[in-house]
C-alpha cells in the first residue's frame, strides 16, 4: 500500500494494526530497534506484548519510550492522523474537531495537539535567516470581552496572563519565518531576537519602530516609514504583517483561547506549516514525524500546574 496523500488515506493506511507499528519502526529507527537506554541493537522482540527486551540491559521499551508518544495510552493510528490533520490545516484546526474525528475526549485531543506542536518546534532552529528580511512585532491576545466570566475573574487576579504579549516576526522574503515571543518590545529584546536569527549584513526591512535602529546597524537597514507610505521599490514590511494576519485568524477562528502561556506552541505550529507551504501534506507530515524523537512532556508541565 503506497503511503497516503490525503486524511482519508492516512485513516485508511493507519487503520492496520501492523502496518502502523511497522511504520513507527521505520521512522524511529531506520536501521532496527535500539535500547533508549543503553543504545544497544541486542534485543528480543515479544510479539504478544509489543515491546523489545534489551538483551544488554534487560529494559524492555516500546515504539514511543523517548518520543513525544511516550506514556500515552492513545494508539499510534491515532496520534498519526492527528499528526496528519494539524500539519495539513492551513488555518489550524481545533481540539474539538480533532476528538470528534478521532473518536477520543477532547482533552486528549488538546494533550496530543501539545506534544505535536513540541515536535514541531523543533525545525525552526536549523538555520539563520539572510538575504532580505522582514522584521516586524505584533501583539496578541490580553482580550476578556469574550471570555466567561469566572476565566475573566482567574485572568484578571493574574495580570501577567491578561495583558497582550509581544511576538516578534522575521521572514525572509521568499523563504521561511522565525517567531518569537518577548516579555517587552526592547530595543534590547528586539535586538537579541534579530541576530539570534538573521544573519549579520542580511538586508533588513523594518517600519520606523526606535527599537530596531541600534541593531539595524549589523544590517543593511531599509526603514519605510508608515507616516508616508506602505511602499517604497523593495522597502516594505508587507510580507512579514501578511503572516500577522494569517496567524490572528488562525487564533481567532480555530481556538477557544490562547493563554499566553502556550503562545509560543501556537506560534511554532504556524511557523512550521509556513515554513513547509511549499510541499504537499505528505512531505509536511513526513517533516514532522522526522522530529519526533527525544521530545518529552508531561501533562503537568503543559498545563503548568505544581507537580
Ligand atoms: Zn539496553
């Protein structure tokens, strides 16, 4: 059976027991089962029981001992298709239709969708970005109106949840986006944010914001200033709000809330699907399942609660 191309087919191609735990095999370990523990490829295998005994340290381990599956007791069709419907939802898609889809509670639909944005995370470090890019901040959230208003109350005792979070933005035209989220809008903070992630003589492209002007000096820095136009030649930050835009909907449209606390999941899952709009579903899914391995959270520190 060919790998699938659409949500069907991954439903369909998951749907047997043995060909997902053949797939999970291959994907996790592309030359046989090695020991999480010890990383020895002595091992026996028990049928019965789905896991591997380590012939060196007598540990037995599964599939998901050390990816962000571990100690779920959601099958692997599951978390695969649920893999399969974040990556390829243009506009995200909400816990809600993730559990009805899959036949699961919806808070082990919001569980799994954290541990996949974890895995997602992981992509956007590989390279600094060059060549021309613009640089822009946002701010997200810290609105109440709607909310109910026994979460207002828990909001507003916690001021530091309820006021709107600052994201910076790097895109390079062309290419892909860095977020990131900051505790204020610095110079300082908008300064570190640009040489984590772009590379020193790049092209810059920046409004009139003060905060980027000491940095821009390790640019080349094309400032357009709004108060006069919205474009000049090649001088504008038009691509960088496009991406704004596109993620507000996303927040506003598929999820409940976005407590400022997970911000930064949400943002690397639209930076993730940015960064992957060229391939077709199959290749984002792929991307992502390459990133699973050593990715580990507990419930707890997702939820941020005292253990
Ligand atoms: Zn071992």
């Amino acid at each position: 059976m060919k790998l699938p191309s659409t949500l069907q087919e991954a439903i369909e191609y998951f749907a047997d027991a043995q060909r997902c735990l053949d797939f999970a095999i291959a994907m996790r370990w592309p030359q046989g089962p090695v020991c999480p523990r010890c990383n020895s490829l002595e091992h026996r295998f028990v049928k019965t029981r789905t896991l591997w005994v380590c012939k060196s340290c007598q540990k037995q381990y599964t599939v998901k001992v050390g990816t962000i599956f571990e100690d779920s007791p959601i099958k692997l069709n599951k978390w695969f298709c649920a893999m399969w419907m974040i990556v390829s939802a243009k506009n995200g898609v909400s816990s809600y239709e993730i559990a009805r889809s899959l036949g699961i509670t919806q808070k082990s639909a919001w569980f799994m969708m954290h541990r996949i944005r974890l895995a997602l995370q992981h992509g956007s470090i590989d390279r600094k970005l060059m060549g021309d890019v613009e640089v822009d901040e946002t701010y997200i959230g810290g609105k109440a109106r709607n909310m109910h208003k026994d979460k207002q109350a828990k909001l507003m005792r916690n001021e530091g949840s309820f006021r709107k979070a600052v994201v910076i933005g790097m895109l390079e035209r062309k290419g892909e986006v860095r977020t990131a989220v900051l505790n204020t809008a610095s110079t300082k903070l908008l300064g570190e944010a640009v040489q984590k992630h772009v590379v020193p003589g790049s092209n810059l492209f920046t409004d009139q914001a003060a905060g980027y002007i000491k940095v821009g000096r390790e640019y080349a820095h094309n400032v357009i200033n709004h108060a006069e136009a919205y474009v000049q030649g090649n001088i504008h930050t038009n691509t960088i709000e496009s991406y704004w835009s596109l993620l507000k909907r996303g927040i506003k449209g598929t999820y409940v809330s976005v407590e400022p606390f997970h911000l930064f999941r949400y943002l690397d899952e639209q930076a993730f699907r940015f960064n992957t709009r060229k391939d077709n579903d199959q290749g984002r899914f792929m991307a992502a399942l390459s990133q699973i391995s050593g990715k580990r959270v507990t419930y707890k520190n997702l939820t941020g609660l005292p253990s």
